[in-house]
C-alpha cells in the first residue's frame, strides 16, 4: 500500500466530459460499469461476453458453470446499486497483508467514486456539512488537499437486508470515505474504500489519503499531448 509513483493513462482522462482525474495505487482493477451492466443484446454486453467467455469455458463442469453465473449476477446487483446512488468508478482492490503483524493473506476491497448533488455552499462549508448531517461517521477529520477542502471519515456497518447484497463474512464492513466539494460548490465527490480488514483501518486511511491528494477537478493533461 505503497505511495503512487508510476501511472498508466486511462482513455476516459481525454473524455470531454470528465470531471474528475485521480490516481490509484498498484492493486487496483477497474470494474467497468458501461459493460458489466449492459443490456442483452448492446455492443458493450457483446464486449462483455468476450471478455468472460474464456473464463466459464475453462469452469470444469456445469455445476461450477453455474456458480460462476451466479456470482456474476450477485456482482451486477451490487453494482446497480451503486449506479442508482450516483457512482461513476469502481474498482477492486487486491493487496497482501504486509505490515509487521501481518501474515501475508490477500486483503480485498473496494473503491467507488460517487457524485452527490447539494445545496451550494462555500467549499470548506460544504465538506463539514457532509459528514456533520450523515449518521454514524466516526474519526473525522478536515484537510485542506491540492484539490481544495475535504472531510475524511469512517462507518461501520453491514449491508441492510432488504437490498438483498451478500452479508460481510468475518466482521462488519469498514468504510472509509472522503468528502471532496467540486469548485462549483453544488456536487460533491465523495470517494469511498470499503473493506472487511477493520484491522488494518489505519493503512486503508493513508491508502485513502493517498488517492484523495492526487485528485484534480482540473485537467491536469492540459496541453500534454501524450499517449501512456
């Protein structure tokens, strides 16, 4: 969980109608929303049975087969929940537990980024009064970051039934958040790492930290050319 240093360039950091550029840290994939939730019969559903063909021919039988399909669905629920709440990025997160009392198992988690819209309001104002007005926020604590004012926070909680997710196995789901007003001072960019190693809280906040420094409401490849 190491300090970013070396970047790939997405081609949505071109996309006129980007409104936010950031950087994540080795150990991220992204999830592609556009395809994973596609509808039968779209270019981008074809895209995404390209993409996953190999892996359910390789499944060994027709039993395991189906596992798979199920947890796909189980994987697009959770992400058309997160659609219908305003997020744009998803991405998940695969390190291995190196810190001193670690045993070196694979950590999972997920980071989303999510749009509210809000009242206008001075930035500084804006970001308080996103974790002031929300429940159970805990460890909060204001920055002034390159990209303007912002709140950090953290929750515990567990995915309410009647959404019908899949329930946290070995403890409560540790969230992590990071409240960023946009310059227009009407949406917020709320940037979220979600994980169930509430032991290892501390580095998921600096990794948190991290990606919300390297965020820009400004395009910072203006006039640059190039090509990752």
């Amino acid at each position: 969980m190491s300090a970013v240093s070396h970047f790939t360039l997405h081609d949505s950091a071109y996309a006129p109608d980007t409104a936010i550029w950031y950087a994540l840290p080795a150990g991220f994939t992204d999830l592609p929303l556009a395809v994973i939730l596609a509808a039968p019969g779209t270019a981008a559903a074809a895209q995404r049975h390209i993409a996953l063909g190999p892996l359910f021919a390789a499944a060994p039988n027709t039993t395991a087969r189906q596992g798979l399909i199920a947890q796909l669905a189980t994987a697009q629920q959770l992400l058309l929940a997160l659609r219908e709440i305003g997020t744009v990025h998803s991405s998940i997160g695969l390190h291995r537990d190196d810190t001193e009392s670690g045993d070196g198992s694979p950590l999972l988690s997920l980071f989303t980024i999510t749009w509210r819209d809000t009242a206008w309001a001075p930035r500084s104002f804006a970001a308080a009064r996103a974790v002031a007005t929300a429940d159970h926020h805990t460890r909060i604590e204001y920055a002034d970051l390159p990209c303007g004012p912002a709140t950090l926070s953290e929750t515990l909680r567990s995915p309410a039934p009647a959404l019908g997710l899949p329930s946290t196995r070995g403890g409560p789901l540790l969230q992590l958040h990071a409240h960023l007003p946009n310059p227009t001072g009407k949406r917020i960019a709320v940037l979220t790492l979600s994980t169930v190693a509430a032991a290892r809280r501390e580095e998921y906040r600096t990794l948190l930290r991290q990606i919300a420094e390297l965020v820009s409401f400004e395009n910072p490849l203006e006039g640059w050319s190039g090509r990752a």
